[in-house]
C-alpha cells in the first residue's frame, strides 16, 4: 500500500485539477437568487464533494487514523448525495412550475433542437472520444515499438 503522503499528494492535485467544476459552482452561490433554487444546491453539492476531496489530504498527511478519514469521506460524500438528490427533486419542481406558467398563457414551451451540439456532454464526447482513440493507438503503437523495436535489429 503508498504511504499516506502519496495518497495526500494524489488527493491535493485532484482536487487541484477539479476546479473546472467547483469554480463555476462557487461562481453560481454568488450570485445567490440570480440563479435557480436547483442550480445553488447542485453547486453546493459539487462544492461539498470536492471540499471533502480536498479535505482528505491535510488528514493523510497528519495520519490521522483510516477510522476517521473513512468517517469524514462517508459524511461528505453523503451530504453531497443528499444535496444532489434534493437539487433533482428541486428541478422537477421548477420544470413543473414552468410548464403550468406556459400553460396558463396558453403557449407552447420553445421548442428543444435535436442538435447534438446542444448538449455540452455530447459536444465534449464528439470531440474526446476520437482524440481519445487516437492517443490510445500512439500509446500502443510505442509500446509495441519499444517492445518489438529493441529485438528486430537482431
């Protein structure tokens, strides 16, 4: 097993590399009733379950017993779930909400395009998925010439 310091080092810079998500959730609990009920809790459950991340390190690194690590990751990580599963409930409402407002005036919600671009993790995975394949073949391609390259000269 990596000695403590390791994984306190492996949970400092992934919960360095998250800021691509908790960054935009602090961003959406400033700006406080400007944003919908729903999207503040999902921000808060993001943020939660990147502090509880973050928050393992300091506690690898002061060896603190794996009893008490375990118990603050569970209590993080199920507050996030809780807080997560109240920002779902939350949107179902607010999408209902909104359907009724329509309905009253006696419109048709703005129709959704069926582009794939419309969806940011489709447009992300129509972009990372080849790149992906394509890394994925360099990677093996040197490690077959490295394997195979050292044995064909022979």
């Amino acid at each position: 097993m990596p000695s403590p310091a390791v994984l306190a080092l492996g949970a400092a810079a992934l919960s360095a590399s998250g800021c691509v998500w908790y960054l935009p959730a602090a961003a959406d609990l400033r700006a406080g009733a400007d944003r919908p009920t729903s999207r503040r809790l999902a921000a808060a459950a993001c943020l939660t379950a990147w502090a509880t991340i973050a928050l393992s390190a300091p506690l690898l690194l002061a060896a603190a017993p794996w009893t008490s690590l375990g118990a603050v990751t569970a209590f993080g990580t199920g507050a996030a779930l809780l807080l997560a599963a109240l920002a779902r409930a939350r949107r179902g409402h607010e999408l209902s909400a909104t359907r009724r407002a329509w309905a009253a005036l006696r419109l048709r919600p703005p129709a959704r395009g069926r582009s794939p671009w419309r969806r940011p993790t489709r447009a992300f995975l129509w972009w990372f998925l080849p790149g992906y394949a394509v890394f994925a073949g360099a990677v093996a391609v040197a490690v077959a010439v490295v394997l195979i390259g050292g044995t064909v000269g022979r």
